[in-house]
C-alpha cells in the first residue's frame, strides 16, 4: 500500500524558504494537490510517455507527493524531496 499525499507535506514556512533550481520555475512553491498526484501516477501507469522530466526523459516511477513551481513539479520518492532540476516533471 502506498503511502498518502498527505504524509508528504512540506511544511509552509520550509516551502517559503525553498527557491526554485531553474529560471523556468516562477512563483513562490506550492503543494501538489490529490488530484495532481494522482493524473501525474495515472500518465506514467499508462506509459504512453506523456509525462517527462527536466531532461526531456520519460517519467517510469510513481511519485508520492511533491511541490510546484510554475509548470514544474518537484517530485517526492522514497519519502525525499527532489530538487534536481533534471528530475522536476513538466506539468500542463
């Protein structure tokens, strides 16, 4: 069983630290909702490649949660917080 959206909050005064890695990313962080999740989970179940990361690669893992920064998302695995530019997913 996988773990919930929830469990992978980021607390609100660490998202106001965090800034974004890339000029791409604009805007202050904000939590990815349930419903993001679970479309971003859903694309890379289907594999159909839709979903791609900051080097254009298609996305093969599920994520457990994760922040946004304009179309941007940073994703949590493993219960980590990645802030890679290279692993950010290019949301629509």
């Amino acid at each position: 069983m996988r773990p919930s959206v929830a469990q992978h909050s980021i607390p609100e005064k660490l998202l106001a630290m965090l800034q974004s890695p890339t000029e791409s990313g604009n805007g202050p962080f904000r939590q990815a909702d349930a419903a993001l999740i679970e479309r971003i989970n859903h694309a890379i179940a289907e594999g159909n490649g839709d979903i791609r990361d900051g080097f254009d690669q298609r996305v093969q893992v599920p994520i457990e949660g994760g922040i946004v920064s304009g179309n941007q998302l940073y994703p949590v695995r493993n219960r980590t917080l990645c802030l890679v530019a290279g692993d950010a997913i290019q949301i629509r």
